[in-house]
C-alpha cells in the first residue's frame, strides 16, 4: 500500500494506498485528479465499528454538501488501519466569520438529516473547493437516536445533493475486472460542460484503486513521480485539453508493460475508441423529493438535465466568499502540477523556469554549423551499417546521438537512437537495443513528437517478441497500434499491425495473427521490406493452421515481386521463409535449396541472424532425412554464435534435444512449448510424427471447435456441459460473459453461462430476426454483444450471447463465426435441457401439512401466489410455520431452480443491515479482503425471504424501498450500481397496517410488499392438524435418534388438547425431546409428556356425553373436508338428511362450513 522513491532529492515522497503521493513538503495529492487532499489514517478497531465506519464513509462519499469537504475515497490499510481522503487545502485562512457559518451549516445539515455532528471548532474549517468548508472528524457522519428533519423543514444551505447513479460508471468499471491477458483497455467517457465527467471520473478512480490499479492523471505519467508505480498497472485519466492521453499510454507501457487502462474524457465523441456518453438527467431524478421547495424546483427545470448546471443554480456564488472561492479552487488544482520531465519545466516550453543565465547560454548554443555536422556524422554512421561496418558504424552512431542529445536536438536524437536499437536488434543485442530504446524514449518525451513514441514501441514490442516475453509484446504493441489509428497514421499502424501479428504467431494464436495482419490500410505507402514481411508472415500463420496451399501461395508471391533479387536482404527473408513452409510440407530438397539462397543472400545483406535461421532449418531436415550427424555438426556451428534472441535460442536447443533424443519427439515439443511459452515451436515438429499431444498444440481456434464439439457429445448433465461450452468459448474469443438463452414459454431463462452477468436482450433479437447478430453497440451503448440463434428441429429454442468489457482491444471479426458455430453444437444439449426442466412436475405443496379447511384454504392461496410474479406477504405468529409458506411458494413457482435466501431482519442491528443486503467491496474496511455478495445478489434469479420484516428501522426501511423500486443496489464501499432480479416474500409476527398507523413503517414500502397477502392460521384454531403434524414430525423424530417407538391414542388426545402458544415450532420441540426421553420401543404414554399437557388434560370433561360430543364433532368435521365443504355431499356420506346435518352442525356449534348456495358455481 505503501511504496517509497529513493533519491536525494525525493527520498521523502512516497505512494499512499495505490493513489496518493506524499510530497517531500507533506502535502498529499490525488494522482487522478492532481488535487490536494487530507489523508486521515486511523487504528481500524473491531469488525462492527470498521461496518458502521464503512457505511457512514460510504453515506457521505455520495453527499455533496458545500460546506462540507467531500470525501474522495476510504478503505483499509493492511490488516489493522484505514484511511479516509477528503478534498481540500489548508486550514481556512479567510475571515472568522465565513469559517463560523460554514461550520454551523454544517452542523445544521448532519442534525437534519439525523446524523452526528462531530466536535464543533473552528480547527475543523478547511479551505474546500467552494471556499470555506468543514472536515468532518472521526464521530461525525454516524446515525444517531436524533429523529432527522422533514425534508419541507430543512432550509436550503443545510440541504446537500445526493450522487446519482450513472450507467456510465458500471459500463466503464468492468474494465478492471475483464481477464483482457496482458493488452490495454483503452475507452472515451463524453458529454457537455457539466453533466457530471468529473464526478463519474472520482468514481471510476476509486474502482480502480480497489482493483489493484493505480490512477494517475495523464499528465503525470512522465513526472517525477513516475517511479512510484513503476511495475504496477496504470488507469490513465486524460480529463484535460492536453490531448496527452496516447503519450502517456505509449511512455507507460513501454516502461511497464501491464495491462493498464485509458479513459479519454472530454466534451465530445471520440470516434476511435469505444466509449460511452453521459445522457440528461430528467428534473423528477434531480429533485428526488416531492415536497422539495419551488427554487430547488425551478433550478432542476433549468439545469437541462446537467447536474453540474444544476449545482450552480442552487448555491451561486456568494460575492463575499468569491475570491476566497477562486483562490481554494487555483491552490487544489494546481498543487501537483509539477514538470512533467526531468524538472525543467513544461516540456511545451523547455525554458520555462530556467535561469537567465541559462537562458542566455540556450540562446547562443550550439554554434552555428554544429547541428548539421551531427547530422552528417549520424548518415555516415547509417551508412557504414549498411555496408556490414556494424561495430565503427554503432560507434560513431553512439556518438552522434550524444552530441544531438547534447545540443538539445531532441528529434534528431531520438531517430537516431532508434536506428541505433534496430541495428543492435538486428544483431541480437537485444538488451543494448532496450537500452537505445530508453534513451529514445527520453528524447521523444522532450521532443513532443507523439510518432516517434509509437516507432520505440513498436521497436520495444519486437525486442520483447524476441526475447520471448510475449506477453510484455502484446501490450506494448496494442497501444502502439491503438495510438497510431487514433492519430490517422496508417502506415505505424500497420508496422504495429505486423510486430503484433509476429507475436501473436510465436504465441501460437495463428487465426489472430492472420486477423492482425491482414489490415492493411497504410501498407500502400509503407517500404517494400514491409509488404514482404507482411506476406512472409502470414504464410508462417497459414501453415500453423495447417493451410499449406495458402502458404505456399504467399512465398510464391513474395519470390516473383519485382526486385527481390536486386536486394540480398528481401532475397534472405522470402528465402528463409520458403524454407520454412518446404520443411512444413516435407519437401527436404526445398528447404535444402532455400537455406543456401537465404545463407548467400544474408551475407551479402550483412544479416547475420538470418543466416543463423536458416542454418536451424537446415538443421531440422538433415535430423528428418535420418541425417542425425550432419544436424548434430550444424547445431554445434550455431552454438558459437552467443548473441542471439532468446527465440533463436529455443528453436536450437529444440532441435538439439530432437537429434539427440530417444523417446518420443512429441513429448520433446510438448516440453519446451510449456517451457518457453512459444506455440510456435509445435510447427517444427515432423508431420508424419503427429500425435494428440502435438495437436493440441496447434491453432486454438481448431482445437477450441473440437473440443466444444466433443463436450457436446458428452454423457454429463446438459447444463454443466452447456457452462464448459460457454467457458471455452469465453476464453476464445476473449469476451466478459457468454450465455445459453432458452427459449420457454415466452421467457428468456438463462440456462447456462459463464463471466459476469448478461442480459437476454440480445438473445431476444437474435431469435426474433432469426440471423447471427455481430458484436455490436448495446441499445444504451453501455456494453458491446452478439448473439446467434440456436435452431433445433425446424425452430429456434434459444440462442447463444456474448458481451465485451467497453475499451476491448482485442479484434473480434471471428465472433459471428464463433458464435454461429456454436450454436449449431449446443442445439441438442439445449433441447434436452429445455425438455427436462418441462418435465420436471410442478412439486406439489404437500409441505403445508392439514386437513383443516383454513390450511386447504392456504395451500390454494400459496399455489395461486406461486403462479405469480408479485411480492408476498406472509403473516402469522411466531413458529406457525412462515417459512416453510414462503420456500413452498419458491419451489412451486418458476424460480424453483434459481435460489432462496433467507435474511432475519431482527437479528441484525440497524449499522449492519445495508452490509447483510447489499454487501460490501474489497477494501471498504478493514476486515473486507474480499468482494462480498449481499442476500439480494445472492437471491438474483430467485427468491428472497426478509423474515420479520416489521422489526426494520425506518432507515433500513428506506434503503430497501429503493432497491425493490429500482431494481439496482450498490454494495457499502463502491460506487457501481447492480441490477438485480429477485422476488421478494416477506414474513411478520406483526399487524403492519397497524405499524404504519403508529408511524413505524412506511406505507409506500407496505404497497411494496403487501401485494400477495397470506395468513398462517395458529395451531390453535386448527386442532385436526396435530394429528397429522405430529405423526410427520415424531417420524422423523424417532428416525433422528433411530426409535421405533410410536405414540399411544391418549397420547395423540392430550397433545390435540393443547393450545401450542409456541405453533408448530413448539410442537416439534416437545416431539424431538420426547423421542430423546422415551424408550426405543414400545407405545408413549400420555404421563411422559411434560407437565403442561397435564394441566391442559385436567380442565377437560371425562363425561361420555362430552366425549360423545367431541367425536360427534371431528366426525362431522372430517366429514366437510372431505366433501369439499359442501353441506349436501357430506350429508349423504354421514347417512344423514341435509336438514338433519344443518340441525347437528348448529348443535355442535360447527359454524365455519358454508352453504351449499354460497358455493361458488362454475361455468363448464
């Protein structure tokens, strides 16, 4: 969290928690905006403190109060401590008066809105963005026992704006969490002065810090801060009109070569790149209260949607605090505006804060003449290297460059060192070259020259391909490539276009490296040597995918271009590459052939290293005509060669280990392609010898289309087969989601998916239209799909859907394909995955046990509920089985399969609740080492029970409306919001309208829930039931403890003669114990119950006329429900006439049964 630049000048800065810097003078500063800040660090004390902490520093990081210093960011530090960021400068170093008011706003605004305060001192008043304003200590923010305000009692300035959730923030946040490998993410945020880039970009900088990145203003990339981070990968801000966003891209993945992340803000579209606009925001969203007052009204209708507009509407500025504002505002901005190379000043001007003297001397120096003889001695030098004179050429190179550098020409010295690194490359003095690069680098950044920037990284790209750190390669060369489209220049970006297709050849992804090289806008004014390269190296790719014909189409080609045989360094490469694709198809006379030619023609072009290819290829033929001395003579020639790329060096020790070996020559390739992590090498492998092993190791993309066709046709349950096809396809095509959508019964349920989150939209239009969708723009332009419709048996049942992180720089030309393949694969898995879940009946609601007509009553209830989409409400006492209503309604309704939560909404305290429901970001607090999920996350797709939901707080309450009415949450700690799609049921012991008439719950969160009403009568009023729970209970009892016990007929009697305060719950109390005590065999007496049922049996009549009573009761009891409550069938069943059975149901005093003329009739 904390890193430390050595030096004698800096050795007192340091990096705090991957954002902020601490300044050799103590002052702090956020890297991603430039602006000071104060950082409070203080002991993290125990796990319910660092939650309440967390949700207050979360309350008041999304409030936005003008006397009140806004909190930038909060998390842990290690295991023990947390910080607090808050935004602003110095102590308030205008009039007492101004600092007096602000701190009694203020204290207004935290007692109004039912928060504490904090100490009151003048101490606290800082000056803040918007002139005087208080930083909060470490007792303000929390929720206090005072009731808050009503929102028409609050007067204006006491009143702050709540951050409002924008789609921009999540659509860009998954940058930091796409497995992207090792490219950049490259993405532009727009929209007019005022709609909220600023805000939406703070966001996005604290995601990124909690991610692992380290936001860094653009132009910072290059400052004297630039080794703090060094190893570490970078979000890149360019949110200014320096347009150094590609610079600062290029100068930080050439340093380090990581997956970093750029976001161009500005004010309009950038074209180049994907990005995403920030819309209006409509006035009812601005003013989130309707009781508001009339001016917060007006200045909403007259923002335009803007809310920065809005802002300036509702608190002008006051003309006495003006200045005081306009000072605070230049002091945060401008605090971290250091030089932004080599601590002379604004590179756009090199002599801003030099000197006179030195001013002088730079006016006066070099003497005239002197840059041109430079010149002269730098063509000199280019020349003797291009006669073979490497060493004097380097020399005298060396020395020009210096002298260049000297005299403060620094593009002329920067083109020089890059030739002196391709001449150094050239000769496989790959670590000389990285450190020509360097210096380059330098000079580019002093020169402004943005070109010169994407040549050293094309140049550094190369130098990682060989060296064989590829991944470092494909970062460096993306950005280069991206830069060099951004900026319209064609031919660098196909130069980047053709060292990317080279590394991603070495990486084994042939059908990528063919996507790569095959832009060719640019090729037109590019050198020959290119468009040579360009063709030799597809057909590299085109015998990795195992296209012969196509490669020996494009050397073919390649040796017939007009002059290639009047320069020895074309007549090298198309050569060696000829000789290449001869030993793929086994033409050994060929390659024979070819590597003379190459050999000849390398040292007439003074190409050493290619001379040395060839040599290896030669190598491999004599090793597969049987010729193992004559391979083993050749290698032991090469070996003498020491400065070759670490490429070169693994296809040498590859044929060695070849000649020399005695086992399996696949297992020798398989070896050293694990190893080295060149795929590539596969292709020396002979073609005849091919075995399994060997062919996994060719094109991904084949081998990813049979091994989806293989998991097909596997025998495993159909949805773990469909989520392996979506892994795999996931992986290939370097995407963030991919889903298998089944079409049922009008619904769009996702059967199987892998990545994050998806949304059926896309699968929707793709099985309406009935075609492949290519990747394209979502409707709110917040991600990137495609989708390809799944067609089994004459219909399309589903379809196949994929989504990209915005700022993606992979190509996705093969998506369509991809996909539309798949599609056909998955056909019958998602047949027969459709079939089963049609199959599967609908479970019956046999777990809602009686006979009673109020529990035949509540089984149709559930059923009906069940069958609906809407909220349910659960009442009934405690223990009267309100649960099992709520899962009996899950598992007969179509989220059967989806989960069910439970969350206890009384036994959590109020400070913990937002934690529980919504959860909590890594890093929020102390104890938050991990991204955790909250029960509406948990429950998306299924069922939430909130059990005892009479028991929340009127804040919890408010916190839980918002989330049912909206349908999105955002975790304590983060600043993303997160759709989600649970149904809720609820569960209460209590009369919630009579809570709402008392003014403990709220009446539009009751609309919320009370959608469904169910009622779980008590035991009591249901005594037929006991026998029938209690027999289901006392079995499974008694299985428990393995018994075989069984309760006697008295038994049963006094256990139907208890009231059970307690329900059901009680009952398998009472029934588990019993099972304990008893015997393992044999009838339970009555006397073995506890003593109360013995008092209950005492108030009873032991008359035979009450006991003639009461059986004549049950009887006709049972006889009603077993009629279906109709008076006449039951009367025919107990052999008595209708009459007689209305005379015994009054007498018995059986009032609960209606009529037969109240029976509802139905029309057949």
């Amino acid at each position: 969290m904390h890193r430390r630049l050595s030096s004698t000048k800096e050795d007192a800065m340091r990096l705090v928690v991957d954002r902020f810097v601490e300044d050799d003078d103590g002052r702090v500063v956020d890297l991603a905006t430039g602006e000071r800040v104060v950082l409070t660090i203080e002991a993290a004390g125990d796990m319910p403190a660092q939650r309440r902490w967390a949700v207050r520093c979360d309350a008041l990081q999304k409030l936005q109060q003008r006397r009140i210093v806004p909190l930038v960011d909060f998390g842990a530090i290690g295991t023990s401590r947390r910080f607090e960021a808050w935004r602003c400068g110095p102590p308030w170093p205008g009039a007492r008066e101004e600092g007096q008011n602000a701190s009694d706003v203020a204290r207004r605004f935290f007692l109004a809105s039912g928060l504490t305060a904090g100490t009151e001192s003048l101490d606290r008043v800082r000056a803040g963005p918007g002139g005087a304003a208080v930083l909060p200590d470490s007792s303000a923010g929390y929720a206090c026992e005072t009731q808050a305000a009503a929102p028409a009692d609050i007067p204006l300035d006491a009143r702050a704006i709540a951050s409002i959730d924008r789609p921009a923030v999540a659509s860009l946040a998954e940058m930091f969490h796409a497995s992207s490998g090792s490219r950049p993410h490259i993405a532009a945020l727009w929209g007019p002065p005022g709609s909220g880039k600023t805000n939406v970009v703070r966001q996005l900088a604290r995601i990124a810090r909690i991610n692992g990145f380290v936001p860094v203003a653009a132009r910072f990339a290059s400052s004297r801060y630039a080794d703090l981070w060094q190893g570490r990968s970078l979000f890149v801000i360019d949110d200014g009109p320096s347009g150094k966003a590609w610079t600062a891209l290029l100068e930080t993945a050439t340093k380090s070569p990581q997956p970093h992340v750029l976001l161009i803000a500005g004010t309009d579209e950038q074209r180049t790149v994907d990005g995403v606009a920030l819309d209006r925001i409509l006035p009812e969203t601005l003013v989130a209260d309707g009781r508001t007052l009339a001016r917060i009204r007006r200045a909403a209708e007259e923002s335009r949607g803007l809310p920065g507009r809005f802002v300036r509407l509702l608190w002008p500025t006051l003309s006495g605090d003006a200045h005081a504002r306009r000072s605070s505002a230049d002091r945060l901005s401008r605090v971290a505006e250091q030089p932004a190379a080599y601590g002379t000043g604004d590179p756009e001007d090199p002599t801003a804060d030099i000197g006179p003297a030195t001013a002088a001397i730079g006016a006066t120096w070099p003497a005239p003449g002197e840059l041109a003889a430079l010149r002269r001695r730098m063509e000199g030098a280019v020349r003797q290297l291009a006669k073979g004179r490497h060493e004097p050429g380097i020399r005298q190179l060396r020395q020009a460059i210096g002298g260049l550098a000297r005299r403060d020409d620094w593009i002329e010295a920067a083109d020089g060192a890059l030739t002196l690194s391709s001449s150094l490359l050239r000769r496989g003095r790959i670590r000389e070259a990285q450190a020509a690069l360097d210096e380059a680098r330098q000079f580019a950044g002093r020169s402004g020259r943005d070109a010169t920037l994407i040549d050293i990284g094309v140049m550094s790209g190369e130098a990682s391909i060989d060296l064989a750190r590829l991944d470092d390669a494909e970062a460096v060369l993306t950005a280069a490539r991206s830069a060099a489209q951004a900026s319209g220049d064609g031919r660098r970006a196909a130069l980047a276009s053709l060292a990317l297709g080279r590394c991603l050849f070495w990486r084994g992804r042939y059908a990528d490296a063919i996507v790569a090289l095959s832009a060719t806008a640019g090729l037109d004014e590019a050198p020959p040597a290119m468009r040579f390269r360009r063709r030799l190296l597809m057909a590299r790719a085109a015998v990795g995918q195992r296209d012969f014909s196509n490669a020996m189409s494009l050397v073919a080609d390649a040796a017939q271009a007009p002059g290639v045989n009047e320069q020895p360094s074309l007549q090298s490469m198309v050569a060696c590459g000829a000789a290449f694709v001869h030993l793929a198809v086994g033409d050994l006379d060929a390659v024979e052939r070819d590597v003379a030619t190459a050999i000849s023609a390398s040292r007439a072009a003074y190409d050493p290293l290619r001379a040395v290819r060839a040599r290896l290829l030669l190598a491999e033929a004599e090793r597969r005509r049987g010729r193992t001395s004559s391979a083993v003579n050749h290698l032991r020639r090469l070996a003498s060669v020491t400065a070759v790329p670490a490429t070169i060096r693994a296809r040498s020790q590859l044929v060695t280990d070849l000649a020399t070996a005695t086992g399996d020559a696949c297992a020798v390739v398989a070896r050293h392609v694990g190893a080295t992590g060149l795929g590539a090498l596969a292709l020396y492998a002979p073609d005849a010898d091919r075995s399994p092993a060997i062919a996994a190791l060719d094109d991904p993309l084949v081998h990813d289309v049979v091994a989806i066709m293989r998991l097909c046709q596997t025998a495993e349950e159909e949805r773990a087969v469909l989520k392996d096809v979506c892994g795999r396809v996931r992986q290939q095509l370097h995407a963030n989601a991919i889903a298998c959508v089944a079409l049922a019964s009008g619904r769009y349920d996702i059967v199987a998916a892998d990545g994050a989150r998806i949304e059926p939209g896309i699968a929707a239009r793709a099985i309406t239209a009935g075609i492949t969708i290519a990747p394209c723009r979502s409707g709110d332009g917040a991600r990137i799909e495609a989708a390809a419709p799944v067609q089994y048996g004459g219909a399309v049942i589903g379809a196949v859907c994929a989504r990209w992180t915005l700022g993606s720089t992979y190509d996705l030309t093969r998506a369509s394909s991809v996909l539309t393949m798949t599609a056909a694969a998955v056909a019958p898995l998602l047949s027969a995955a459709i079939t089963r879940r049609e199959r599967i009946a609908t479970p019956g609601l046999t777990e809602l046990r009686g006979v009673t007509p109020p529990m035949v009553e509540l089984r149709h209830a559930a059923e009906r509920a069940a069958a609906a989409p809407f909220a349910v409400l659960v009442e009934g006492e405690s223990g009267s089985g309100k649960e099992l209503v709520a899962r009996a309604i899950h598992r007969a309704g179509p989220r059967r399969e989806r989960p069910f939560c439970t969350l206890n909404c009384a036994a959590l305290p109020d400070d913990l609740i937002e934690a529980e429901l919504f959860g909590h970001a890594r890093g929020s607090f102390t104890g938050a080492v991990a991204d955790r999920a909250g029960v509406f996350e948990e429950a998306h797709g299924g069922t939430l029970l909130l059990d005892e939901v009479g028991e929340l707080s009127p804040r919890a309450q408010a916190k839980l409306l918002r989330v049912i009415q909206e349908g999105e949450l955002r975790r304590v700690g983060e600043n993303v919001s997160r759709r989600v799609d649970v149904r809720i049921v609820s569960a209460t012991n209590r009369d919630l309208r009579q809570e709402v008439a008392a003014g403990r719950f709220r009446v539009d969160l009751l609309y919320r829930l009370d959608v469904i009403r169910l009622t779980v009568p008590p035991l009591r009023d249901r005594r037929e039931d006991v026998a029938v729970l209690a027999e289901h209970v006392w079995r499974d009892a008694t299985a428990r403890v393995n018994s075989r016990a069984t309760l006697g007929a008295a038994t049963m009697a006094a256990l139907a003669r208890y009231d059970w305060p307690g329900n059901v719950r009680e009952l398998q109390n009472v029934l588990a114990a019993l099972a304990v005590r008893s015997p393992k065999r044999g009838v339970v007496p009555p006397t073995a119950l506890p003593p109360q049922f013995a008092d209950a049996g005492q108030s009873e009549s032991w008359r035979l006329d009450e006991a003639r009573r009461t059986f004549e009761e049950r009887f006709v009891r049972a006889a009603l429900v077993r009629s279906g409550g109709h008076r006449s069938r039951a009367a025919i069943e107990l052999g008595v006439t209708r009459q007689g059975l209305t005379k015994l149901m009054n007498r018995l005093g059986i009032f609960d049964a209606p009529d037969d003329d109240e029976q509802p009739t139905t029309n057949d």
